[in-house]
C-alpha cells in the first residue's frame, strides 16, 4: 500500500465550513459540487481512500487553512449532476456517462492555529504551492514538504498531523 497523498480543498466557510465538517453526521462529507474538469480529473483519478487534505477555506476574510481531513471514500459520480432541482445540476450528463465526480471527506483535525493565504503567501518555501499559483482550483495536489510546512505553521507540533485511524467506509 503507497503513502497517503496530498491535498488541498476549497470551501466557502459560509457555505460549508471545516466546523461544519466536524458537526457533519460521521464527520463526513461528500465532496462534490466541483464544475471544472481539472479539479474533476483529480476527484476521479487521483485521490484515493487514506489521502489527506488541508481543509481550506476561500472567499472569506481572511482565507486559509482551517483544519486537516481525510479521503473515505474515492471519486464516485456526484450525485448533484442529476438533479434538476440542484443548483450544480448539468443536463448533458447521465447515469450511464456521468460529467462529474465527487469524493466523501471526514475531518480529522482542526489546526490549532487558523493559517491565513497572506502567511501562506509570506513563506518562501510556499512558493511554488498550486494555491499560490493558480488559486481558483478548488482540488489542488499538496507536496509532502508543503504539507510539513503548513502544518507547522498552523501549530502541528513538528508539522505532523496525529496519526489518522484506519479509514472507515463512508
């Protein structure tokens, strides 16, 4: 079995916030929602049961990293696609050739320090991080070393989140 990857979600903390995460039932979520195909190629292909995520919330004052959760459940067609009641539904898309895929979170642990984009953005060895780079991808991979850093700067004693349990199905 290979390492746990990297990774960073975006959420709109007035929309659905990493203390809603924690409030969810089973503190999980199902992660979809996402209309752009290279966020999508992530959510179908790339993150995988066991990865971690740095629960990232934008468009707020401030934004930034507010705790860490992990993959459950691996991409899966996003059920909101479907419905024409849902504000992401999509009309092209079926059952049969679904456009859209989504993936179930759980929250694993809040930072005990709230980690602002202008922090973030101030740390030289951040430099190259997707965030600071091409910031409206709202699925972006997360280097181990930017993973450290984040983490340290968000209070995580020597950058390392606790270690997470087994992952349960969602």
């Amino acid at each position: 079995m290979s390492a746990p990857r990297h990774w960073l979600l975006k959420s709109e903390p007035d929309v659905f916030s990493y203390a809603d995460l924690e409030r969810a039932p089973r503190r999980t979520t199902s992660w979809g929602g996402v209309r752009n195909y290279q966020a999508r190629n992530l959510l179908r292909d790339e993150l995988a049961v066991g990865d971690l995520v740095l629960y990232y919330h934008s468009n707020a004052e401030p934004s930034g990293v507010a705790g860490i959760a992990r993959v459950v459940r691996a991409g899966y067609p996003d059920p909101t696609q479907f419905d024409p009641a849902d504000g992401y539904f999509d009309p092209a898309s079926t059952r049969e050739a679904p456009r859209w895929f989504a993936v179930d979170v759980q929250a694993h642990e809040p930072l005990p320090r709230f980690v602002a984009l202008d922090e973030l953005r101030a740390e030289p060895r951040l430099a190259d991080m997707v965030l600071l780079q091409r910031s409206r991808l709202s699925v972006q991979p997360v280097t181990p070393s930017q993973w450290e850093v984040v983490l340290a700067l968000g209070g995580l004693r020597g950058g390392r989140a606790r270690k997470a349990a087994p992952a349960r199905k969602a």
